[in-house]
C-alpha cells in the first residue's frame, strides 16, 4: 500500500528529495566557512600563545577595533582603533606582554556566517587579571583570499 501512495503524490517525493537537496547544497559553503574560521582561530591562538608578533599581519588594513573599558564603578568606556595603529600596538607590546605572563584562555565558542565572513564569539579569560569577557573575531577571505580579521570586539578591566 506504501507504494501506491507514493505514486499519488509524485510532486509530493520530489519536493521532499528536492529540498533534502537544496539544503544540502546551501549548508555546504557554510560548514566550509566555518571549519576555516576553525583553522583561522586555532593559529590566532597559537600565535597568541607563542607572543608573535606577527599576529598583527592576521589583521585587514582596514580592520575595526572597539574596545569596551570597564572599570570598578560601573563606569564603560569605548575606544576605536584604527588597524594600522593596533597592529603596531601588538607589534611594540608582545614582547611586554610575554614578560608579564599576558595571557589568555577562551571557551564558550560560537561560530555564525554572517555574508563571506564568520564571526567567532567566545568568552575570554585574562590569565594575569583573573577576569572573564566576551570576545568577538569577524574574519574572512581578504582581496587575495587569505583570511583575515575584520572586525575585533573586546571588552577590558583595568
């Protein structure tokens, strides 16, 4: 009986294995993306880890940088970089930063398309302050196709 019903509705089966079709078909370049942002983030870290100051070259020339300040009476204060100037504030303080032990853990992580770009959202743990903070990556393909950091969003404690 299974069978014949099938055959009634003909349209109905080939919507179903059309659509399983399509689905499968405009989750691939997502899954793709993200897997790469997986990669992208996994040697971000691991140059962060290492205090390498070429980490600055993962950022676009044209990258936004917003950091939210938070200090002890609640007061916030947001500060925009331009790239060039963060990237050669990363290549002056690495070193700094190594002596001090300026490291950091991440957990909580979310990966969510957003056009050709992914944006990673995780929590971050300052390991010489003792603080959690949200966390926030836009990357993506640049003009040559390597991938880069667009956008940062950070949050900070004195």
């Amino acid at each position: 009986m299974r069978k014949y019903i099938w055959a009634a509705f003909p349209s109905v089966w080939a919507f179903v294995l059309m659509s399983a079709a399509v689905l499968s078909v405009a989750a691939a370049p997502v899954d793709e993306m993200t897997a790469k942002a997986r990669v992208f983030w996994d040697r971000y870290v691991a140059m962060e880890r290492s205090f390498d100051p070429a980490i600055a070259d993962m950022y676009a020339d044209d990258a936004v940088i917003k950091n939210y300040r938070r200090y002890p009476n609640g007061q916030v204060r947001e500060m925009i970089l331009g790239a060039p100037e963060y990237k050669d504030m990363i290549r002056g303080t690495m070193g700094l930063a190594k002596l001090r032990g300026d490291a950091s853990r991440y957990s909580n992580f979310s990966y969510k398309a957003e056009g050709e770009r992914v944006r990673i959202v995780c929590s971050r743990f300052s390991e010489l302050k003792k603080y959690d903070s949200s966390y926030e990556l836009l990357v993506g393909p640049g003009p040559d196709g390597t991938w880069l950091i667009f956008e940062e969003i950070s949050e900070s404690r004195p």
